[in-house]
C-alpha cells in the first residue's frame, strides 16, 4: 500500500552564500503531541492556500488566512512567521523579481 505523509511547505530558503533558493516541507506526520499533529493535518489545505496567496503577493488576503488558522494552533511558529512578513509587505511591497525567497543571514 502506498504510504502519504502531510507535507507543509516552510518556505524557499536560500543559505548564505547561494544562488539557488530550495524548498523547507514540514512532516506534519513527525509531530509528536497527537492533537497539534491532527490539528495542522487538518489545517493544511487551507495552509497552502494561503501560502500561495502569499507568493503570489495577495499579503492581506494570506494573513487573514493565516491568523485565521493562528486562532485554532497559537503555538505555530510557521504561521506568526509569515504573519509577520505579510505585515512587512503590506507595508513595503517586495520587489518585482521577488520569489517568495527566505534568506538565511547566518550559516
């Protein structure tokens, strides 16, 4: 039988020093507490919707979306994380060849 795992994208990530960005995924599956495991299971369609909003530049729409979710799981780092950074870009759009790309400052 075919094994599924839940995958959530953390983000593209670019390292110090690189060109290329690679995508972070989540194992929802590794979670350890059975309730916050079932919990961001659940929540993670409406998680990758609005992580798409997200990289296609729709800040407010995702963090609406994403505080929304912030509300059930308030211990979710990934959500305050993109919260935050919808903020900023609601403030300060990003520029036009921006990729959705977390640069990591440090190795």
């Amino acid at each position: 039988a075919e094994e599924r795992y839940h995958l959530r994208p953390v983000g593209r990530i670019r390292l110090l020093g690189r060109v290329d960005a690679m995508t972070v995924w989540q194992l929802l599956d590794s979670i350890r507490d059975n309730n916050e495991r079932a919990l961001h299971i659940e929540q993670l369609s409406l998680f990758n919707t609005y992580y798409e909003a997200y990289v296609q530049r729709s800040f407010k729409a995702a963090r609406e979306g994403f505080e929304a979710l912030l509300k059930d799981n308030p211990s979710d780092g990934v959500l305050e994380f993109y919260i935050q950074s919808c903020r900023i870009y609601e403030q300060t759009p990003p520029p036009a060849a921006w990729q959705a790309e977390i640069e990591m400052r440090f190795k």
